[in-house]
C-alpha cells in the first residue's frame, strides 16, 4: 500500500525527516509539502532535495495576503521553476478568520491563478467560508484549464459537484474520522472517487485516535481508512484510487519502493 499525502506542513513538524521516515513505515510513499508563503514555499522547496518523495507546492495563504511585496509574484514564479513545484498554492479566500482584508485575499488568490495558468500547474485552495465567492473566481479566471484540489473541502454536495464539473477534486482531512462529521461522510459518497484526495494538512486536525496532538504524514492512513469506511469499499482500492488520482493532478512519478 503506498499512500499519498497531498497536503502536509512539513516545516511546521518538530523533526520533517523523522516524520516522514515513520511516514515511509506507515505506507505513505509520497508526501506534498506545501508553502503558505515565499519562506516556508523555499523551505518545502529544500526538502524535496533532502527526501526523495516529498514535493513541494509554492503560494502565498490567504492569511498573508496583507504581506505581498512588488516582486512577490515574480519570485514565487522563479521559485516555481527551479524547485519544479507540483502545484501553486496554499491558496484562496478565509473569510472566517479574516486575518488579512478581503480585498487584498481577491488581488493575491486572482495572482496565484494567474501564475498556475501561465506555469501550467494545478492549484492547492483554501477556501474558510468563502465558497461562493471561491467557485465564482475559479470559473470566472479559467483556473479549469489546470484543475486542483480545494483541500480540507467544507462546502456541501453542490459546491463539490461544481468543483468536479471545472476538473477540480476534493481534498479530505482528519476531520472524516471526527464524530460530528457525519455530513463529510455522506458527502464523499455524492463525489466520484478518482474525484478525492486525502490528506493530514499537519500538523493541524490530528485523525482519530490522534486527536488533539500533533498531526503527522504517517496518520493519513486514518484518513484513508475512515474514507473507505464511509464509501464501503475495502481500504487498499480507496488506496490505490486516490494515490492515482494525485499522482495524475500532481504529475508525480511512481516510486519504486
Ligand atoms: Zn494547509
């Protein structure tokens, strides 16, 4: 079984290398680091060079969007290039946190769609209460022509209805396996499976029986496996099915062992 997790913090983990070594152990082959910024998008950068099977993403979250800088985007570009991202992003619109005014999220997510097309790379989305205003930037920029993922989905069947009709998957969390998910466990059965991703978004919403501690690569078994639970399918094809599905998104390549 190897599994993928399309969505760790790798940087934000007390030791990355030991995590993902016990990440390996677990059957998690492949892991995709994500930059929330250009300091943490150039450290994902550094670990695809230290652990073959991390990647990385580059973009700019919506939280920081009162931090873009003139030549932001210009670097963010080049740093695409040479550290051969995977994907642009985290990012989006938070409209429950608001951290950063609105505004400024519109002009930073409009960006980093901008950049995804031109790069031809997919986008990583984030998406806090915003959903409308999400879908409505997605179709309206042509963010279609790349797809994506809009991880840790919180919207309900409509929205991910539409998101599969403009190519984009659903990205699935920990909180799948939360008791008071039961609408997530319906959802996912309402989406076609080459159509979700797992994920842990560590070292955030640790999985049952996890919970409240740290968050890891190796837990997105847990994931997996409350997936499979609600889809009723055994857990080695919910396995298989969504690390293919990453593995087309993100142009990842097999690995061997
Ligand atoms: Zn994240």
């Amino acid at each position: 079984m190897k599994l993928i997790d399309t969505h760790a913090h790798l940087d934000l983990l007390q030791d990355p290398a030991g995590a993902f070594a016990r990440a390996r152990e677990a059957g998690v082959g492949q892991v995709i680091s994500i930059g929330i910024d250009l300091a943490t998008s150039r450290k994902a950068a550094d670990f695809t060079r230290e652990m073959r099977g991390v990647f990385c993403t580059v973009g700019l979250h919506p939280h920081e969007a009162d931090k873009v800088k003139p030549d932001t985007w210009a670097e963010m570009k080049l740093m695409a290039l040479t550290a051969s991202a995977v994907a642009v992003g985290e990012c989006g619109l938070d409209f429950y946190r608001d951290r950063s005014p609105r505004h400024l999220q519109r002009d930073a997510f409009q960006a980093q769609i901008e950049l995804a097309l031109e790069l031809g790379l997919p986008l990583v989305v984030h998406d806090r209460d915003a959903h409308s205003e999400v879908m409505s930037m997605l179709d309206k920029l042509g963010a279609e022509r790349v797809g994506g993922v809009v991880h840790c989905f919180s919207g309900d069947a409509a929205m991910a209805k539409d998101l599969v009709s403009l190519g984009f998957c659903i990205g699935v969390t920990g909180v799948i396996t939360y008791k008071n998910a039961k609408e997530l466990r319906s959802l996912v059965k309402q989406v076609p499976l080459t159509k979700i991703l797992i994920e842990t978004d560590c070292p955030y919403l640790a999985p049952m029986p996890h919970r409240g501690k740290d968050n890891e690569p190796a837990y997105v078994t847990h994931v997996n496996d409350a997936l499979a639970k609600a889809l009723g399918l055994p857990s080695e094809e919910v396995a298989q099915t969504t690390a293919d599905n990453a593995r087309r998104l993100f142009g990842l390549p097999y690995l061997e062992d």
